[in-house]
C-alpha cells in the first residue's frame, strides 16, 4: 500500500530537521551534563531514527503489519539489552 | 497485456499483493539486521559501562569534524535516495538515474572519508593488535573501545559497500528502461535497506565520537 508520493517539501523539511539535529547534538555533547549527555544524545539519535523510518522508509503510509514488525524488532533489541544489562547490574562482579 | 501484469508472479493476486509481500519481507529482512546490529550496540554497552573512564579518552582519538561530516554525507544520500524513489514512483526516468547516481557519489564519500579516518587510526597505532599502542592507565580499555569501534564501523562500511553495489545495479536496470510507475519494486526495496544504514550511523555517530567530549 505504499503508493502514495510524499511532496518533496516533505522530503526536504525532514533533511533539514536531521542536519539541525545532527548540529545539536555535537554542540549538546560539549556542555557538561553528567550522565544526562548520554540520555540527550540517544534521545536526539532516536528522533532522527523516527523521522527517517515515518517519512524516508514510508512506514507512516505502510500497513499496521509493517508497524508490528518494525514493533517486534525493536521490543526484541530492548530485551536483548535490558536483560543482559540487567544480568550484568545484579551481580556482586 | 502490459509490463506491469505481466510481472505478477502466479502465486500472487495482483501487483498490489505482490508489491505488500515484497515490503513485508524486506521488513523482517531489516528487523533481523536490528537485531544483528543489536549484538554489537550490546557489546559496546556492556564495555561501556565497566569501563566508562577509557571510553572518554578513546572518544577523544576520534575526529568529530570528520565523523561530523560523514554523518551529514549519509543523510544527504538518505535524502537523494528517496528523492530517487519518488522519481520512479512518478516514472521520471532522468530524475531516478540523476539521484542514483547521486545516493552513490555520497555513498563513495562517506567511505572514502571513513577510509581517511582508517588510515589515522593505523598510523597512531589505535588498531587493536600486537602494534597497538596507547599512553595512559587505561592503554588495554582504550584498545577494547577501538577493537569494538573497528567492529562496529567496519560493519556499517561492509553495508555501504553493499548497498553501493545495489544502487549500480539499480542504474544499469534504470538505464535499460526497466523500472515503470506500475512496477519500481527493486528501488523502493533497496531505498528502504539504505536508509536503514543511514539509521544505524546515526546511533554509531554519538556513540563513538561524542563520549564526554565537554571533559
């Protein structure tokens, strides 16, 4: 179901909020937040990820069975990660 | 009969069944590259966080103009890949050739400039190995950063050269007439693994060049 033609504006509008992104997030890394420069720079990298799968991958016009995959792959790599560090958080090593 | 029908395969209704089923495998297909990729971020975690003072002098050794910059090529080539997309939806046959080309002139870019951030590294003696050479209390945490850096990096360049590959042949289909707005398949499936490289520097970017970069 994936005809439908995004107008380039669209297309350029999410170019530029990437490349504005990208600019933050170098500039964010040189200021001293502790440990909350890694949370802003994940969140940043997460927005620009979102943006690039809704508009440039289409999945905002795709099928709910693409929006399930695309679910499960990440639910996936979350418990991949979660547990594991879960393991390693737990341990008296 | 058209083109167009004529390509429906017989285990399919239609071109639009056909097209969905196409979407859905090349999903799974980059769900699966998730997860692949999932194992290493795993690995760069768990490194991470046992050793988070090497981390930030590792980071240090990196070029953020450089990284900077390539992060800028990969999504410019993201832009021109789905410019290359809609001009075959639209069946503009120049436009789709124009920004192949284009997607695979960024894409050369982006590797030859990862290429020049290689060959830094092999001078400075940061390749993990028997020449690896670091000064500090953290020389062997420094060189897990760079082994897992070179794995991680290295990966994604194996997948652009991939996907380099893919786009030239997507110009040879294009330029023999291939693709029509009723049947572009092949372009939209790479389109989608492309931008999906895109995605994975996006968190590699941050990950390995920005790591306390205000100390």
């Amino acid at each position: 179901m994936s005809e439908h033609v995004v107008p380039r504006r669209v297309y350029y509008a999410i170019f530029s909020t990437l490349i504005v992104l990208t600019g933050v997030t170098v500039a964010v890394s040189f200021v001293d937040l502790g440990p909350l420069n890694t949370l802003v720079a994940m969140t940043i990298a997460c927005v620009k990820a979102t943006f690039v799968v809704l508009y440039f991958m289409h999945a905002r016009y795709g099928s709910r069975l693409i929006w399930v995959m695309l679910g499960a792959g990440v639910l996936w790599l979350v418990i991949l990660i979660a547990l594991t560090m879960g393991d390693y958080a737990s341990r008296g090593w | 009969m058209s083109e167009a029908v004529s390509r429906v395969a017989h285990h399919f209704d239609d071109a639009a069944q056909q097209k969905d089923a196409a979407t859905l495998g090349m999903w799974v297909f980059l769900v699966t590259e998730i997860l692949f990729f999932g194992g290493l971020f795993l690995a760069y975690v768990v490194y991470r966080t046992s050793f988070p003072e090497a981390w930030v002098e590792a980071s240090h050794e990196l070029d953020v103009t450089l990284g900077g910059i390539n992060t800028a090529v990969l999504i410019l080539s993201s832009l021109t890949m789905a410019l290359a997309v809609q001009a075959a939806q639209l069946g503009r046959r120049k436009g789709l050739i124009v920004f192949l080309a284009l997607t695979i002139l960024l894409g050369g870019t982006f590797l030859g400039i990862k290429a020049v951030e290689y060959h830094h590294k092999v001078v400075e003696h940061h390749v993990p190995g028997a020449s690896f050479q670091f000064h500090g209390a953290n020389a062997r945490a420094v060189q897990i950063f760079f082994s897992i850096y070179f794995a991680m990096t290295g990966m994604h360049a194996l997948h652009m050269v991939i996907g380099v590959g893919l786009l030239l042949n997507l110009m040879r289909q294009g330029l023999a007439g291939r693709f029509t707005p009723a049947w572009y398949t092949p372009v939209e499936m790479v389109g989608l693994y492309w931008h999906f490289v895109d995605i994975v520097w996006i968190f590699l970017f941050p990950l390995l060049y920005l790591v306390g970069r205000h100390g």
